[in-house]
C-alpha cells in the first residue's frame, strides 16, 4: 500500500490516529468471544465462542475447525449482505491491484482487495465448508463457481492482512509469554507500512484495534505499523528473511538501512561501535586494529559464563559479577546482546536479594528495550513493569535507595497503558495496581 501519512499537521507523541473495528474476527480460544474478545467465564465447549451479546453474530462452524475457515465465512458474508457489493467489480479491483491512494480510510473489504495476493494453503474442502454455510445463510444470485472464487479470492488475501490478536500470560515465576488469541481483518490498519522501528504502537479495546503514536510525528511524515519483527527480533537479515517470506517484500525502513547500534560491538580502546562481518576491522573513531579472532574469544567468554547462569550450574555471585563486567566491556548501551545478559543477570540477583546490582542491571535491559522500540511500545512497557515490580521488592526488603517519586510515574504509565491492552493473568500488574493505591 502507498501507506498513511500525517496529512494534516503535525501529530503530537500519545496521539491516537486510528481506532478501527474489525471488518471481520474470529477467536482462536475457547476462552474468548469471537466477536467482541470479551473474556468468557468458562472455557466454550463448542462453537460458536460467543458471550451473551454477541450470539447471534456468531458463525456454525464446529470446534475443530480452523479459525481462518470461519473468519473467510465471516468476511465473505459480510461481502455479500452489503447492498452495494458487486462480485464482478470486485474480481476487478482484485485483478489490476491497483494501488491504494484514497484519503478517506473507510472501513470496507474493498481497500483489501487491492492490496497484493499471496496463496494460503487451504484444502477444497475448506473452500466447499465455507461455501455450503454461506449457501445456507446467505441469499445470493452467485453461482457456486462464483461464490467459491470469491472465497479463494478472500482467503489470498489472509497471509499479508490478517491481524493476530494476543494476549499477555504471566506464570507463577513471573515469566511472561504471548498467547494469540483471535484474528481479524482491519482494512484502515491494514494500510498502513511496516518498519522494524515504527513511530506506533497498538492495542486493541475489545476487537477494536487503536493506534497511537510513540513519538511526534511531522507532517506529511509516514506512520508505520509493525508486521511483527522488529529490531529486537534480530538482525537486519534476520528481520529481512522473516518478512520476505511472510509478506513477500524487502524491508527498507530506516533501521534496515542503516548500521545498528544494537548489533554492534565496542571498540576495547575507544568505546566505540564496531561491527563484525567475520574479518578484521579498523574502528572509525580511533583508527585500532581489531582482531576478528581476539573478539570472538571474548564473546565465547560471557557467552560462557551467560549458559553456566541461565542453566543453574553457576550460583556464585562473584561469577555473575564478572559477567556483568565483561558485557559491559564488550557491547554498547543499545545492544540487544547486553539487554538480555542483564536480564537474566537482574533476575539473578532479585533472587540472592542482592537489590543495587538487581537494579542496575534491570535498569540496562529495560534502557536497552526502550532505546531499540520506544518507551511506550508494548514490549518495553512489559519491561518497565519489572522493573518497577523490582523496585517494589526492594522497598518491601528495607531497600531505601530508590527514587520513590519516579517508581510511581513509572508504575502508573504501566498501569495505564497495559491496563488498555489484552491482558490475562497478569499478576505483576496488580501488584502496581495495588502499591500506587498505597500512601
């Protein structure tokens, strides 16, 4: 797509610039409405996964069936119940997929259908399931060659436009992972670029999905939207191949344009970024000589030390500390390396109640999250939220160097923001919840 711009004037940081109800959804669990994603009191036994409000929008299908069958039955009847839906002039629009340069962001199928086409693997008899319901439900003057190319029409157009709904989990260690939990298709969201780095996050409010800005934007400047990986995921290679084979483009965006700070390394004698592509290199700012071979010896050292960490074989705080030293040394502020050394590290010392180096190294990997996607992205915010559950533990242990003041600005904009997302057993929150009610 030609993408959305700031067309108007310039879009302050916290901004929000879209709030998009689905064309179409459906819920990949039993635990949530396929309609509205509202959290069910019990887990469904059968299709449809539907609350009380939203029965009658749900479509027959049984519970096995896939969730992307039913969200193609889902889209197409809609198509076909709009007053204004002509199959011909749709296979058109398909055809020539011409590019998107409307201005008004209307919340049709039809801006969908000129975005580019890619085959998803779906059997006949997925097509024909389809087919059969809609044949039942929907009144049409289609013949069936008719009804079932616009179904494998609409399923093309799946792999590129679908939008994974996911919620957040937390264990009982305080672990996080995401979970998907619906897909649906949003045709304004859908017109928006990727970037590895964008300048939006999103949330979704029930099934509506909102986008709002992470940092002011000028205008006419492009707003970009995240496909799924971004710098944090990996290299520029990396990032490139996933979204290549998923999307079938070459990223261009600014942060694969250019060297990374959160890939490189540091110089041993200036401090400064130097990246490695498997020989010799000469630092930019001090002109050193630095042995490929030499780096690659001190990398095998904190990776080391890193394993003997994250397996249990180490518990000697003295090792740890050394581990954070050499880190240090060897990676830059931004890396992603560091990040996730200190992470672990943190997680290390929260549990010997070591509570200053906790901190310290929580403070890098959080830093590090934000430098890579921005402070109010999803994923640093998570990371903000252990911090600041840290910085509650150490108060709670008699802890006292803490900015007080700054934990609770912190742990309210989490509780704030995350508050608006998906979120499903999410103990840590809570306990922000609970400490900012607190004198």
């Amino acid at each position: 797509s030609s993408g959305i711009n700031a067309e108007y004037g310039d879009i302050p940081c916290h901004t929000v610039i879209i709030r998009n109800p689905p064309y179409a959804s459906v819920s990949c669990s039993p635990f949530f409405c396929d309609t509205c994603f509202g959290k069910l009191l019990q887990a469904a036994e059968q299709r449809p996964f539907s609350c009380e409000d939203c029965a009658s929008n749900a479509a027959p299908f049984e519970i096995q069936d896939k969730s992307l069958v039913i969200l193609c039955y889902n889209v197409v009847k809609r198509l076909l119940t709009e007053k204004d839906f002509d199959y011909e002039d749709f296979v058109k629009i398909d055809d020539e997929k011409s590019s998107t340069t409307t201005k008004e962001y209307v919340n049709d199928f039809k801006s969908i259908a000129k975005m580019i086409s890619k085959d998803l693997l779906v059997s006949d008899t997925d097509v024909e399931k389809v087919a059969d319901n809609l044949s039942r439900d929907v009144s049409c003057d289609l013949e069936r060659s008719q009804l079932t190319d616009l179904i494998r029409r609409v399923f093309s157009k799946f792999p590129c436009n679908v939008q994974g709904l996911r919620c957040v989990s937390e264990d009982d260690s305080g672990k996080l992972s995401e979970a998907r939990i619906g897909s649906a298709i949003y045709p304004t969201l859908a017109l928006m670029n990727h970037s590895c780095s964008p300048n939006t996050r999103l949330y979704f409010e029930k099934s509506d999905a909102v986008v709002v800005t992470t940092a002011d934007v000028s205008r006419g400047e492009e707003l970009f939207h995240n496909y799924g990986p971004d710098v944090l995921a990996g290299d520029t290679l990396q990032r490139r191949r996933i979204l290549k084979r998923q999307y079938g483009f070459l990223c261009g965006c600014h942060a694969c344009l250019t060297k990374e700070l959160q890939y490189s390394h540091k110089c041993e004698s200036c401090g400064a970024p130097v990246w490695f592509d498997g020989d010799d290199v000469e630092c930019g700012e001090c002109g050193k000589q630095i042995h490929h071979s030499r780096f690659r010896s001190r990398i095998h050292e904190v990776m080391e030390l890193l394993y003997e960490l994250e397996e249990g074989i180490t518990r000697n705080g003295d090792l740890v500390d050394d581990l954070v030293e050499k880190a240090m040394e060897l990676y830059p502020p931004e890396s992603i390396q560091l990040g996730s050394i200190m992470d672990s590290c943190a997680e290390f010392y929260r549990e010997v109640e070591n509570w200053a180096s906790a901190l310290q190294c929580r403070n890098v990997s959080c830093k590090v999250v934000e430098i890579a996607v921005g402070r109010e992205s999803h994923t640093h915010l998570l990371e903000l939220m252990k911090m600041c559950c840290l910085g509650i533990d150490a108060l709670k242990a008699g802890y006292k160097d803490i900015d007080i003041s700054k934990l609770r600005k912190d742990s309210a904009l989490c509780v704030e923001l995350l508050g608006k997302c998906k979120i499903y057993k999410m103990k840590s929150l809570e306990v922000l919840r609970e400490w900012n009610k607190s004198p």
